[in-house]
C-alpha cells in the first residue's frame, strides 16, 4: 500500500503551489498594491493545502478582518480527483490542511472539482500527454476552470441583480520565478466577464520569501502538511513540474501510486518530463 503521510499539525520549523490562473489579460495601474474590499462582493482564497496557501489564508483573513469584511472571505480547495486504482493524486491529507486553514480563521471552506474532467488524471490520459512549462493544461482545467464556477455559483448565491465582483488571491510569491516576480500584485483576471463576473487576482504574499513564510507558520500556529519532511514542493504527488529530487523522495514513498503513472507513461509512449522518465525516477528512488 502507499505509504500515508504522519497525522496533520501546526509546523514549528522550515519545514509553492502551482500556477492556479494563466495570467489575466488586462492588468490593473502598476501602482495598485492595496486590496479594496469594499469594491469587492466576494474574496476567493485558493488553499492547496501548501505552506504559502495557509500564510496566504492567514493574510488574507487578517486584512479582511481589520476591514470589517471577513465574512466577505471564502477558502476553496481545488481538489483533483483519484486516478483509477484510487489513489489521491494530492499527497493525503492536503484537503485537511486546508479546511484546518479556514477553520483556524473561521471563515467557509469549500472543495469542488472539475465538472468535466472526474480527475485530473482523466484530463492527462484525454491529452495523451503530461503537463509542463508551457502545456499547464492541469491548472486551466482543474483549477482555474473549477475557480470561475465557483466564483459564479457565490454570484448565484448572493443574487446582487449584477455581476458579481470577486477578488481572487493566489499565493504566488516572487521569489519562485522570474516570472512569478514579474506578476503584478494586484490586477484583473482573464476569467472576467462583463455580464457574468468581474475577477480581480490579488497575490498577498507576493514579496514573502520562504524563511518569512515558515515564520508566519510558527508565529500563528498555521497547519502544515507533515509531506514538508520530504519535499519542498506540496504539488501533486507525481508532478511534471516538480524538482528532480522531490520526486524521487515521493516515488520512495508514494510507491504504488508512482507504478501506476509509469504504466500510463508507457501508454501514451511519452516521457513523464523532457529526459526523465518515471520508470527513471522509481529506479532511483529504489536504489
């Protein structure tokens, strides 16, 4: 069986999340750094269960808080389904860090999945090839498509005779990427439509770095996923993007779930990354 992480708890110690939205088409004035509530019906938090997610929660609630407007905040979750031998494709236990994040901060805490694909896995054998770099079909139809239905379905809900007008904060910080450091704080997002909704991405802990995110974790007792012993990374357990090494260590010990995503990569006859094979990275992680 695959080896389940140790029970969830606050983290203590040093012990980021995929991309959940393509970048948006129109940006806000560069100099936009401050979220206004009041302009906002909603604020959607997207929670992966990642250690940004719950510093992400945290600010969020916190500024909500001092604007009178916390019950303004919903934390979603994302969640991306089981592959056919049933296995999670989230490292267990993710869903419950973040319901843990809301319930810290007593605000609504929501999962919904893809209402075309039943898994993420049924999205990459549909492709017939793995997400990457510049393939990032698993954030755009697991994720950003998942955060449009949900923004509509609060639209719904509230019934404001008008679009509604959702912020939307990711925890995206600059220090990931060049191009993460690029991304404004503050700016409006491709999924807006006039008719419909009107989307504002708002990246809160955008200037974190890392050390200051675990800082945040034990000042304020955040949960963390216990899966930080043995990766840097809390994306899926088998993921194209993931760093060599976290991969290996999650092969070590997600085994199961790994022999069943090399008997789809030698289906689909493609490589799980560009010179890197899962066949490679479970050799590796056995040796």
């Amino acid at each position: 069986m695959t080896k389940s992480p140790t029970p969830i708890r606050a983290c203590g110690n040093g012990c980021g999340q995929l991309e959940l939205f393509t970048p948006p088409a129109e940006a806000a004035p560069a100099a936009a750094t401050e979220f206004d509530f009041d302009r906002h019906d909603v604020v959607v938090v997207g929670d992966s269960g990642g250690k940004d997610s719950g510093v992400l929660v945290h600010e969020v609630c916190t500024q909500a808080d001092k604007a009178g407007a916390l019950n303004k905040v919903r934390v979603l979750h994302c969640d991306l389904g089981r592959t056919p031998n049933g296995h999670l494709i989230e490292w267990p236990g993710a869903l419950e860090v973040a319901r843990d994040h809301a319930a810290l901060y007593g605000v609504p805490f929501a999962v919904r999945r893809s209402q075309r694909w039943p898994s993420l896995w049924d999205r990459i054998m549909d492709h017939g090839n793995w997400p990457g770099y510049f393939a990032r079909f698993c954030t755009s139809d697991t994720k950003t498509a998942v955060g449009r239905a949900f923004v509509d379905e609060l639209g719904a809900e509230l019934r404001l005779g008008r679009p509604i007008r959702a912020g939307y904060a990711v925890g995206m910080r600059a220090e990931e990427s060049r191009a993460r450091a690029a991304k404004p704080v503050i700016e409006r997002h491709r999924m807006t439509a006039k008719t419909l909704r009107h989307v504002t991405t708002w990246l809160p802990i955008h200037h974190l770095k890392t050390d200051e995110v675990w800082k945040v974790h034990r000042d304020h007792g955040i949960p963390c996923h216990p899966a930080y012993e043995w990766v840097g990374r809390l994306s899926c357990r088998a993921c194209p993007l993931a760093k060599r090494e976290d991969l290996i260590e999650s092969a070590r010990i997600n085994r199961e779930l790994f022999d069943e995503y090399a008997g789809a990569e030698e289906h689909m006859g493609k490589p799980f990354k560009k010179n890197l094979t899962l066949r490679h990275i479970i050799e590796l992680a056995r040796s």
